[in-house]
C-alpha cells in the first residue's frame, strides 16, 4: 500500500477563501504578510468575515458565500481552527491549506516564513493533497460531522455513565465509565491518544472505538472498518453530552439512540510535498529520542 493515496490537484489556484483563527486580532500582522505573498503570486483572495471584522475590515464575506466562490480555503491558526473550517465547509468538499500559528501542528505544517516558497512550488503543482475520512453523526433530527471525534461523555463528574453499543443492529459492548470516544484515523492523535488509544495512519478508512476511563479492566479500545455503522443508546436517568471535535456540544436524554458511520465526503488538506507524517509523530512525540 501507498502511503499517500491520492495524485488529485487542483484545477485552479487563482482564489482563495481566508479564515483567521478566532479572536486572535493579534494575526493581522501575520495575516498582512501572508496577503502580500499570495498577491505577489496572483492569487486573489477572500477574507472570511468574522475573520475581517476581528481585524478591523469591512470587506468580509460570509463563509458559506465565501466557499462557493473559491478555488481552496486557507486556515490561518492552528489545528483547532482547521478543524473548524474542515466541519463548516464541508458541504462545499473544498481542498484546504493550513498555515500554522498554533502550538501543536498535526495538521497544519506550513508556518508563516515558508509561505513564499511553499506558494511557489503550488502554482507549479508540486504540492500533496490528502483525502481523509470525517465521522457522521446523527441523533433526534439532528445531523453532525467530525474531523476528528465525537465522544459520547457523562454530564456530571460526580458519577458515570452507562452505554450500550451495536455494530450493524448486533449488541457487542456496554460502557460504563467517563464515556466514548469515536473517532477518525486522523484524530487517533487526539483525545483518543491521551486515553490509551491507538494511533491509526490518518489516510486509513476505519473507525475507533476507545473508552474513557472504563469502570472495567478488560475494556479496550477498538479499530473497526469505516463500511459498518455503530450505534450507541443512552441508558443513564440523566442523559449524556455530546462532544464535537472538542468545539461543539449537544445534550442528549436517556435512552435516546446515537448512530454514526462514515461520512459521504472527504476532508481534503493541502500539504508540502516534503510532509511526512512519522516525522511528524517523531517530532511531536519525541519517538526515537
């Protein structure tokens, strides 16, 4: 197998759609840098407007607006702000660039001073594009999508939770404890990583299935294939909350029913072609140190 999947480009880099991390008026430097350098490179852009308004500009545009009048998105922050821009742009299946203003980088690897040079190799093709799974989720009439994952989390610290799980309509679990996580191949190196999850190369298609903090010894993390659908019922009088990627919240009741499977687009992240993600685990980690 391939490591890098995918030989995809882009048909056009002559738009951008910019989106700045939030409240953070401080990157307007950073971001007036990174404007010059797409400018020297004619390639137009678009600023975000919550994005444009935390920097004192008045020519913003609404996101969903901004996405269809784009070739790509860049998310300026870190990769909480990618993670956000990946779930609010996802009707639109936008190829998107991280530049990297945050502290951690697992998804973001273009810092400010390599703009210029990264943009030259773009224009000329020599860039990587990753197509990666998200994690669909539905509840009530609600619908969610996760990049990263969505856990299943009791509501108060005071006591734990009960939740009974199905593969494809089959009872295979019950969890008792702090709650689940589910998540995608590329948040393997999140939440799921600090509980004792297994990291799962990000361009895998399989879901995982980790406990927090089992009220069990023998309960362990799981690594299913991402063609099954898994659902989880609420058995605990006073409900649970459901976590989105670490940003959002949604309170569910007792015996309410939790379904997800894979999601019908992909999340597609821009890269340098010198990207490599076990360096990136080397360096992040420190394996091999």
């Amino acid at each position: 197998m391939k490591l890098t999947k995918s030989a995809e480009k882009l048909k056009t880099v002559k738009k951008a759609g910019i989106i700045l991390k939030p409240d953070s008026p401080e990157l307007k430097e950073e971001f007036l840098k990174i404007r010059d350098s797409f400018s020297s490179h004619k390639i137009d852009f678009i600023l975000e407007k919550n994005s444009a308004l935390m920097i004192g500009s008045k020519k913003g545009v609404e996101l969903k607006e901004l996405c269809k009048k784009v070739d790509f998105l860049v998310s300026i922050g870190g990769d909480g702000t990618l993670l956000s821009v990946v779930r609010n742009s996802f009707e639109f299946s936008l190829p998107i660039l991280g530049i990297h203003m945050g502290t951690l980088g697992f998804l973001t690897d273009v810092l400010v001073e390599e703009v210029d040079n990264f943009l030259n190799d773009f224009i000329k093709g020599n860039y990587k594009m990753d197509s990666r799974m998200l994690v669909e989720c539905h509840v009530n009439d609600k619908c969610f999508v996760a990049f990263n994952d969505i856990v299943i989390s009791r509501k108060t610290v005071s006591s734990m939770i009960k939740i009974r799980a199905k593969i494809d309509d089959i009872s295979f679990n019950t969890y008792y404890g702090d709650g689940v996580i589910i998540s995608t191949p590329t948040g393997s190196t999140a939440y799921n990583l600090s509980v004792g999850g297994p990291i799962v190369y990000p361009l895998t298609e399989a879901f995982i299935i980790t406990p927090v903090a089992s009220h069990s010894l023998t309960q362990r993390p799981l690594v299913m294939p991402a063609d099954i659908e898994i659902e989880f019922k609420i058995k605990d009088p006073q409900g649970a909350v459901l976590l989105i990627d670490g940003q959002d919240t949604y309170e569910v009741d007792n015996e309410t029913i939790v379904k997800f499977k894979i999601a019908n687009k992909k999340a597609k992240l821009i890269h340098q072609t010198k990207r490599d993600f076990f360096r990136v685990l080397n360096d992040k980690l420190g394996w091999g140190n």
